[in-house]
C-alpha cells in the first residue's frame, strides 16, 4: 500500500511538476513587482534646501496679513492630481484664511494637451490662484525641482514649512505634510513638522535662477 501511494505521488508530482513550478515563479514575479511598486511609491524626489524668505523675484503676488502657499505641479505627472486633491482638503479645513498658488512649472504646451484638466482643477479649489511657468522661472526663484513641492509662509514672508502633502507617490489619506500646513494656518497648538519628503515627478534636472 505504501508503495502503491508513493508510485501515485510521482506519478502525480511528475504530470504537475511543470504547473507547480509555473505557479511558483509567478508568486515570486508577482511579489517582486509588488515590492518594486511600493519602493517607487515612497522613493522621494529630489529637495533642495529653498529659500527661508519669499525671493524678491518672484512674480507671485501674497495677500497682506495671511499665510500664502505654494505648489509646484507638472501637468503630466500622475502623482499631481492626487496632491491636487491634498490641497482642496487643506483649503476646505482652513476655512479662508490661505491664499494658495499651484504654479505649472518647466512646461510649455503640456497644458493643452491630455492632463490639463488638472489645471481646472486647481482653479477649482477656493482660493487657489494657477500660474503657468513654461521656463521653470519660478521654480528657480523658489528653489524647487520636484512636482508636488509646497511651501507654506506667514504673513511677513517667512517660510513655515516645505515639503510634500502626500504620504507617498499618488496616494492620498492623511498624511504629516497635510497636517502640517493645517496646524499652522489655524494657528493649532503643539510641535508641528516643518519639513517632509516630497513624493512626485522630476520637473526640472536643477533650479533655473534669474
């Protein structure tokens, strides 16, 4: 009997080996890609340490006597609309008191093309001023390279806090860099991050100063 049970175990490892191992090899694919996918998601982006004062050279105009944020977005990035909608929560929990510009940056034609629909986006978001910077201008003044970057100042022009306000590459939820910025608008108490990882695109391979 034993011997008739170990013949009918190789026989049937012997038919199926090839689906046993198939099937193995595409766990270990699937798991590989997986990890890969989660490792891109909270790889952050380039940051380089910004200015602590609103650069005297910039085009952006801030409303006296509030806190004034800024956000770096390419149009083509797919992590964009995510921060974008970051941004609406924040405005929605600020209640008025942020002015806020989401400044397209390092692009030229992109805005009429498929993903533009960002831009109306963030025109949608109550107090949100767009502002499109083909030559990265901006973003040079600003000290900036990486699509999703957010800078929050006060009222005198003092950086409160960069970064990023999304936990991780397109995904959205609660996150630090959120939290962040709404802490410091309404004027929460408690220790407050000043600074996170910023998760999106490369817009620009180095800052365009002038």
């Amino acid at each position: 009997m034993d011997g008739f049970r170990l013949n009918g175990t190789f026989r049937w490892a012997r038919h199926h080996w090839p689906w046993v191992f198939g099937g193995a090899l595409w766990l270990i694919a699937v798991g590989a890609g997986m990890g890969s996918l989660w490792t891109y998601a909270l790889t952050a982006g380039p940051q380089p340490e910004p200015s602590a004062a609103w650069p005297i050279q910039s085009r952006l105009s801030r409303v006296s006597g509030r806190a004034t944020l800024v956000m770096f977005a390419h149009p083509l990035c797919p992590c964009t609309r995510t921060s974008l909608e970051e941004l609406g929560l924040i405005a929605a929990r600020t209640q008025g008191r942020l002015t806020a510009h989401v400044v397209f940056s390092g692009v030229a034609q992109t805005l009429g093309v498929p993903g533009s629909s960002l831009r109306d986006l963030a025109a949608s978001i109550p107090g949100v001023r767009v502002f499109v910077d083909p030559e990265g201008r901006e973003a040079g003044a600003f000290g900036v390279v990486t699509s999703g970057h957010t800078m929050l100042y006060d009222a005198g022009g003092r950086m409160l806090f960069t970064g990023g306000i999304t936990a991780a590459r397109g995904h959205a939820g609660d996150n630090p860099g959120r939290s962040a910025v709404v802490n410091l608008v309404n004027g929460a108490p408690g220790v407050v991050r000043r600074r996170t990882s910023v998760f999106g695109c490369i817009m620009l391979d180095r800052p365009v100063r002038g």
